[in-house]
C-alpha cells in the first residue's frame, strides 16, 4: 500500500543523532503502514550506511540511499524526496527529534483536511534541555488561501529558512524545486513558496519538532548565507509583493553599512 506521509531525511555525517532522530519517529504510536522514512546519505565515509545496513536493512519501511552524488544540502534535501512513495513528505532533520505523539495526529490532520502544504511549530533543544518552548510566536492554527501570499510569507517567510517545518504534497514539490536554486541553501524555501501560490497552506502551531541547536552545517557560510543567498531567494519570488519581501530582507543588505558591522565577525 502507498504512505501518506514520506519522512525524509537528508543526512551527513551524523550517524549517532541520526539513530536518535529515527528512534523518536519509529516509535511513535503513529508509525505504521501509512508511513515511511527515506534516508539519503551523502556522507564520505561508511559509518552511516553500516549503521543503516546493520540495523535496518530487513525493514521496508525504511529506504536508504547512499548520495554521494548530492553533495549540497539543497541536492540531498531533493534526493531524499525524490526516494519516497507518499502522497506528501515531510523534510525531518538528522539531528532533530519528533514531538511525544505528533505523528498519529498529523496523519489523522492530513486525512481529515488535505492540506497543500503544511508548517509545523518546533520547540528547541540543546544537551542542558529545552530553550524555546516554542520558536514562533504564532500560537493559533492558521490557514492561508490560494490568494493569501504575501501574508504567507510575511507571516512565515523567515522560518522557512528551517527545512524541518516542511510538509508538502510530493507533486507540488517536484512541480515547484528549481535546479538553479541549488547552492543558496534555501531550495527548499523557494520550492514551498513558489508551491504555495494559488494552493492553500496550513500552519500548526503545536510544537512537532524537537530542534537541536548548534548543529547547523552552514555557520562557516553564515555572512554569505544571509546577506547574499537568503535576500537573493525572497526577491526572486513571483507573485508576492515587495511590501512582503522587505518585511523580511532588504533587496540588498550590502548595502546598509549598519548591517556590514553587524556581520563583521
């Protein structure tokens, strides 16, 4: 039988949190047929396809990729739901962990309201214990028409930039993931934005996921990332007004000496 929902994770080389992250989800008392998990792995070494062979290679639930031809994130985030089989997916960190009891009520949600895309609250976390309860202060379940765009993205333009909030029809992404996009680290942003237009989105304002911070793999990229790349994305957004984009990003941050100093370190 075909999933529902296709969990997928793009993995590199953390193979400890990724056994974690797989744990919290295949125990939830949702994990059953209409689910799967879909791993692609572009790490160099093996300790994560051995970890995976090992332990679940009699498991047709889980699908492992090794993708060492999907060297960026935007490459590996593509390639782990191009692997799945379900009628939505759901992007899932490699070191975040899913809520207590969150996925037999995301099933039920998608059953019941077959959403386009859907957002996904998250709490953080790092080894002391929690930090936020909740990371956006959105705290009402909120949906958006098809015409509802500018207030999308005003609304939830800058936490997108966390592929783990991510809900989406498969089709709407294969339709919507631009190639050209790959290398700016927010494919996934520009994908889901452009899918949103003329679709209606939902967000959920309960905590899904557990993130664990300190553990992203661009902080060496980070000046580039958002001063170049993140302003680059937004503004070449069709069919939301500037209004909307410049309430997240100016069109050229270089430009406001005010910013440079912030970024100097």
């Amino acid at each position: 039988m075909k999933p529902l929902i296709s969990i997928v994770i793009p993995s590199n080389n953390r193979t400890d949190l990724l056994e974690e992250a797989i744990v919290s989800i295949t125990s939830e008392t949702g994990w059953n047929s209409k689910c799967e998990l879909c791993i692609s792995d572009n790490t160099e070494g093996d300790e994560t396809s051995t970890f995976i062979n090992t332990k679940y290679s009699g498991n047709s639930q889980i699908v492992y990729r090794r993708s060492l031809d999907a060297r960026t994130l935007d490459e590996n985030v593509n390639m782990a739901i191009s692997m799945a089989r379900g009628e939505y997916v759901w992007v899932f960190g490699d070191d975040d962990l899913i809520g207590e009891d969150f996925l037999a009520e995301l099933i039920t949600y998608l059953d019941r309201s077959s959403p386009d895309i859907v957002i996904l609250n998250s709490c953080s976390f790092q080894e002391k214990g929690l930090v936020e309860a909740s990371r956006l202060s959105l705290d009402i379940l909120k949906i958006y028409g098809p015409n509802d765009n500018d207030v999308f993205l005003t609304d939830l333009g800058g936490y997108l930039t966390y592929v783990g909030c991510i809900v989406i029809r498969k089709s709407l992404w294969i339709t919507h993931f631009r190639p050209e996009k790959v290398g700016t680290f927010f494919a996934h942003l520009d994908a889901v934005c452009r899918a949103k237009i003329g679709h209606i989105a939902h967000y959920l304002p309960h905590p899904a996921i557990k993130m664990r911070l300190h553990m992203q793999t661009w902080t060496a990229k980070h000046f580039e990332i958002w001063n170049i790349y993140y302003p680059e994305v937004i503004w070449d957004l069709s069919n939301y007004s500037s209004h909307a984009k410049e309430s997240l990003i100016q069109r050229y941050p270089l430009k406001s000496v005010k910013r440079i100093l912030a970024s100097r370190a």
